[in-house]
C-alpha cells in the first residue's frame, strides 16, 4: 500500500471502501487492478480537508459527486472507476492528469503505478491538494498550476491523458502531446449534453475516437486563475 495509514482512516471507512468496491463490480467495473485501487486510497481524507461539514461524509463512499470549493467536484467513484479502466493504467505508464482537484483520481493512479503529471488551474484547490497528497504518501512526477488545455508539453509524449472537465471539442494540444498508440479519455460537450470520448492516437495523423457514454461533469475552463 503506498498510501501511510491515516489516523482518521478507521475501520469504518475501510468497511465503506468495500461495499463501494462491491457497488462498482455491480455496475460494470472488472478490472481488478481499479478495484484494488480504490479500494486502498482514503476517499474521505480528499474530502473532509475542503468541507466543515462532517456530517456529509456518509456520503463520500457513494456514488455522487460532491463540491469540493471553487465550483469543482470530487468525481463520484463509478465515473473514477470508469475512466480509469478505460485507458488500462499499466505499471510505469506516463499519465497526464487534466484537473487534479482534490487529487482523488490523481491517489488512484499513483495506487496503480503510474507516472502522474498533473495540472490544476483553481489556485485554491493546487495549494491545498499539492500539500495533501505528499502527507498522505502519494509522489506525483509533477502537480503543475495552470492552463489543461495547453497540457505539459515539455514533458510529452504521455502514454494516457485524462481529463476531469468537459471541453467543447477535444483539444489538440493534448493531442499532440499523446505518444503513437496513446489513449485519452475525456468528456466533451456542453452544460446540456456531454459524452465520455476514448481518443487512441493511431499515428501522427490518424486519430480514432469512440463515444463511450453520455455523462455530467464541470466545465473545463481556459487560462489560469
């Protein structure tokens, strides 16, 4: 386990953990590795750090997405679950993160042996995670403050990309920066309809995409605070 044990990560928080990891077998999610991996990280710690308000967090091993300050949201686990058995994390793999947030998703994949770069642009969300997830055991290869849409690329070529915000349209940016045969999976739309999209760069000119599922996420929003 890379995650320390936390003081506050009682037993019953792991009994919680593992209903969820129940709930999301039930709804689709088979891939051992995922499931192992949420079913070590402490939901609640990304949580309770943002809120003075104790009382919802029965609600935190739920599938609901829950505020989390500055208008984003701890991504409900089914929709983390999701995208993340999407792209088929393997160990080593060089991922980027579009919105770190509360670094939930960001845990998951360090959980899984990822290399995660990740970038936030809500300054109050970057200070706050960029200090939680090294106290809580979690060594990201970079948490950046700035623009999703311009990615990373001096440290491109990633084998994944993942974004926690809907754009408009897929942004060729992040494109650019997917190495051949990498996957990207990303909501696009807008505030009324939005679908998950796999992107799997063929070649340098040849990208395929596949609509997975209609879903509901924040807004990803340019340039930095």
């Amino acid at each position: 386990m890379l995650v320390k044990i936390h003081q506050d990560d009682e037993f019953l928080f792991q009994g919680k953990r593992k209903r969820l990891v129940e709930v999301l077998k039930e709804k689709g999610i088979a891939d051992t590795k995922v499931l192992e991996a949420m079913l070590k990280v402490p939901r609640h710690l990304f949580y309770d750090h943002n809120t003075a308000r104790p009382a919802l967090l029965d609600l935190v091993y739920s599938i609901k997405a829950l505020n989390i300050g500055a208008g984003q949201t701890i991504s409900n686990p089914y929709t983390v679950a999701l995208q993340t058995q999407l792209i088929q994390v393997n160990p080593g793999d060089k991922i980027l993160e579009i919105g770190t947030g509360c670094g939930y998703q960001t845990a998951v994949l360090i959980e899984l042996k990822a290399q995660v770069y990740s970038i936030e642009r809500q300054k109050e969300l970057f200070d706050k995670t960029s200090k939680l997830l090294p106290a809580l055991g979690y060594k990201v290869k970079k948490l950046h403050y700035g623009d999703g849409y311009l990615g990373l690329p001096l440290f491109a070529p990633f084998q994944k990309i993942i974004v926690t915000a809907a754009a408009p349209s897929i942004p060729k940016e992040l494109v650019n920066q997917l190495d051949i045969k990498g996957v990207m999976i990303i909501p696009v739309g807008d505030e009324k309809h939005q679908e998950l999209l796999l992107v799997t760069k063929k070649s340098i000119t040849d990208v395929e995409v596949v609509k997975i599922v209609k879903c509901d996420f924040v807004p990803m929003l340019e340039n930095k605070n």
